[in-house]
C-alpha cells in the first residue's frame, strides 16, 4: 500500500504561497510512490487553490471552508487541519517553515503526540530511511534526523526545495469536508498590513540587503532601485534596522528573517555572525563593502571592495541595459 501524505498549504491574499508547491515537492521527495493531498483551509475561493495544487503535483485535495478561516489563527486552522488528518489518517504531513508554519505546527504536532522536524532544507533517502537535514546554531552546522517512530511531520524552509512544474493536464479529486470551527478563543477584527511594495522578503529569489555602511533611511533608495530592477527585495542588517535607516521587517539574520534567494547582494554588511545565521545559505553571495578585511568576504561567491555609493549607481546602469527574467 502505498503511502499518503499531506501537504498543508498557505493562502495569502487569496493566493496559494510558492511554499505550498514546495512542500509537494519535498513531499515527493519524501516518498515518491506517495499519494499527495493538499490541504487548503479558507474562507473563499477553494476550488481554484485546491485545483493549483494537483498541478504543481498533489494527486488529490481537500478543503475546508469556513468564515473563521478568513484570518488566521493556530485555533482556527488548528480546529480544520485536525479534522483532515482525522478523516485522512496520512503517513507524513509537510508545511512549510513559514510564520504560520513555525506557530501551528508545533501545537499540531503535540495533538497529534508526534515529534516535528522544523526548518528542513534537505530530504534524503537511504535504503528505507528517509533523512532530513536541518540547520542548527544559526546555520552554523547541519544535523540530519530520522524518524524511528511516530508520524514524520516536517516543515520545509522556503525557497529551498525546487517546486514541480505546472501541468495543467493533471486532474484529482477536490473534496470539501464541513468543520465547524468555533469557541475561538482569538478572533481577527481587522488586519493592518504594513505598506510594503513588491516582492515579499521570504520568497524573493533576489534580495539586495542593506547594513550600517548604507548610513541613512535615504541611502536605502537606490537599493530598492537596484531590487526592483532585478525583480527582487530589499532586506537589511540588524545594524541598519537599530540606526533607523529601514523597518525591523526587513531585518535578515538569527532574530530577523531567515532567508535562501538564489542571490544576495549583501551592501554596506560587516557580515556578524548574527547576520550570517539567516543569509548565508543563499545560492549566490556577493558582498560590497569598502573593508577587504570584512568578515562578510569569507561567505561571499564574489566580492566587491569599493564605497557602496560609487558601486551601486554603476550596477544599476549596468542592470538597466539588461533584461532580467
Ligand atoms: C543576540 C543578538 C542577535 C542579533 N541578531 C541579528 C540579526 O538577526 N541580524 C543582524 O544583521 N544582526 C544581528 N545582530 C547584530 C550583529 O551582531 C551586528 O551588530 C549587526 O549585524 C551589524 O550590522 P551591520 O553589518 O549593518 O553594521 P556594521 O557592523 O557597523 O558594518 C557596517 C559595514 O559597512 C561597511 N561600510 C561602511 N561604509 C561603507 C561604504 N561607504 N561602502 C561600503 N561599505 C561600507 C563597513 O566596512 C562595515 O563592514 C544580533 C546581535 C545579537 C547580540
């Protein structure tokens, strides 16, 4: 008999995150004879999410619609996901390593009287076992787990695992199951989002960070200048963020945003290891800083030694002749 696995999904602003299609494709990797079913819980709109996910790879989905899902809550969505595992009883569950990951999976994982391998950025498998690799101490080493008992329960850090191309041709089966989700004990009245343009910091495949060597709030422009040529976003140092300069939402490293883009420019960043700890398993770095001694050389692929103000108008010229995809 083959295996089943779940794959939870995340909305936001009634669209499915890329990490959703990245756990199916962590899910394959986990098993893949596997059956996939995704699990998508909102108030609206199920049957187109629920019908993205078998094209990126999922054989099957279920729903869960209800009004108290409109926002979330570790409650709510705690109330619907448990439901689905009841009906489903699957071998395996993946989300991803995101906020809402990193706080419902832990409470379901306890319902469940199950262990959780969070964060993984690798999935092996080696004759019957299947071994996850995880960070640890901020990225510093890497542990790799199996699990000897219990359901496997995992959550895939964004950006890491490659998500399966689309096919439209794929079809499966898309059933809502009805939860009454109530007695929640937190209710979302109204949510205040920060104006943020563009391309969201967690899932940017580019990002252009900024550090103390940036100076001022002003000096971050041609940053978001060179971001939005490349398609990507703008992050920053724990430095930058403390002087003022940006928003502590931008903030990148072991108490800010763990991040994995395929490049990261790193601007004006004397490379702490505190900063180190959530950028430097990034595809490509490339650091600019005026310091040849600077500790952010030793994790960069390339290295630029010059005054930041004079390097990043020359790239921006640069980038504007080319066409990015
Ligand atoms: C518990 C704890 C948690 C922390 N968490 C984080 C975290 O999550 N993220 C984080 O980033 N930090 C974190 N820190 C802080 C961290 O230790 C560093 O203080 C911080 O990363 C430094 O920021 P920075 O590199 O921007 O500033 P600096 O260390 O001041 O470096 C500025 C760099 O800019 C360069 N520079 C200056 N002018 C120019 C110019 N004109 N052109 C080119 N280069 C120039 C300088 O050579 C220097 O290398 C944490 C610290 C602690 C104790």
């Amino acid at each position: 008999m083959s295996e089943k696995i779940l794959v939870i999904a995340e909305v936001k602003e009634g669209e499915l995150r890329n990490v959703s299609f990245e756990a199916i494709a962590a899910a394959k990797e986990i098993n893949q004879e596997s059956e996939i079913v995704g699990v998508v819980c909102a108030d609206d709109d199920l049957e187109n999410l629920a019908q993205e996910l078998i094209y990126y790879g999922a054989d099957r989905a279920v729903t869960v619609k209800h009004d108290n899902l409109k926002s979330y809550t570790s409650e709510g969505f705690g109330q619907a996901v448990l439901a689905v595992i009841d009906e489903e009883s699957p071998d395996a569950i993946v989300m991803g390593h995101t906020s809402i990951g990193k706080d419902l999976t832990p409470k379901l994982a306890s319902k469940l009287d199950t262990g959780l391998i969070s964060d993984v950025v690798g999935i092996d498998v080696d004759g019957s076992q299947t071994v996850y690799t995880r960070p640890i101490y901020s990225g510093k080493a890497f542990e790799k787990k199996v699990v000897s008992s219990g359901l496997p329960f995992v959550t895939v850090r964004p950006n890491n695992i490659e998500k399966l191309d689309r096919d439209a041709s794929r079809s499966g089966d898309i059933r809502n199951i009805d939860v009454d989700i109530k007695d929640l004990r937190t209710v979302v009245k109204e949510v205040v989002r920060k104006a943020s343009e563009g391309v969201d910091l967690s899932e940017a495949k580019v990002i252009v960070a900024g550090g103390r060597g940036v100076k001022s709030e002003d000096g971050f422009k041609p940053l978001y200048q060179l971001a939005d040529l490349l398609g990507g976003a703008v992050g920053a140092s724990r430095g930058a963020c403390d002087a003022d300069y940006c928003d502590y939402s931008l903030q990148i490293g072991q108490t800010g945003k763990v991040v994995t883009p395929d490049l990261y420019i790193a601007v004006g960043i004397s490379g702490a290891i505190q900063h180190l700890a959530g950028m430097s398993n990034s595809k490509v770095i490339v650091a600019i800083n005026k310091d040849p001694e600077a500790n952010i050389f030793n994790v960069a692929d390339y290295g630029i030694v010059g005054d930041l103000f004079e390097v990043i108008p020359l790239l921006i010229e640069e980038f504007k002749n080319v066409k990015v995809s």
